[in-house]
C-alpha cells in the first residue's frame, strides 16, 4: 500500500520547502490550482477555496489508487480538516503520517498578519 504524508502549518512555516524535499513528484496543496496556468502568477480567490481543497483531494485520491507514495500540504488549521484524507486512508489500508510544523519563516503568499494571528490562535495541536 501507498504512504499518505500531511503536512499542515499557518502560512509560512515552511510546508511547500518540506513537501518537496519529501516527495518532489506526487505532493500538491490547493495553492497550486490557484496558480495561473499561463502566467504562472499565484492569486488567491477565497470564493473558490472548497472547490481548490476537492480539486486537492481528487489528485491524492489518484495518487493513491495508483500506489505512489504522496504528500499533501495545506494549512489543515482543525483537525477536522485532515478527517476525509485520514478517513479514505484507513479504508484503503494506506499509511499516513501527519507533520504538524510551527517554525515560521515567513509567508510566500503575502497572507495578512490579521490572518495569520487568527490561524495560529485557532490551530490545534
């Protein structure tokens, strides 16, 4: 069976730089569906947020399926938020390995320090 890595931080805690030296083939966040495909500039669209997270999802259940090892990285600021990859995880008898991190080197994706304070108040260890 294939190994599921989550990887879950506020903005800035060096989720990206991780997931690539992991796994620099088959990891995906849902900021890489807010990337223009044609300009290759990042911009972030919050009305579209659930459907970048199931377009995630989609691509890790894929991976999965196939059984390549992968890794996902959001914020997952509630544990809540890693329940379905968690949930699939244990129907299909794959490993999953969850890295909480809270180092923080600073936002590549210009997040509001506004933002930035509520996640890390709200996040659960």
């Amino acid at each position: 069976m294939a190994k599921l890595t989550i990887i879950r931080g506020i903005p800035g805690t060096g989720k990206s730089a991780l997931a690539r030296k992991l796994n620099p083939l088959h990891n995906v966040a849902a900021d890489d569906f807010m990337i223009d495909p044609e300009t290759g500039e990042y911009s972030f669209d919050e009305d579209s947020l659930t459907e970048r997270h199931r377009l995630c999802y989609e691509q890790i259940v894929s991976w999965l399926e196939q059984g390549k090892d992968c890794v996902v990285h959001n914020t997952f600021v509630r544990w809540r938020n890693i329940t379905p990859y968690v949930n699939y995880c244990d129907r299909k008898g794959h490993e999953v390995e969850v890295i909480s991190l809270s180092q923080e080197y600073g936002s590549i994706h210009n997040v509001p320090e506004e933002t930035i304070k509520r996640m890390r108040r709200d996040f659960e260890w």
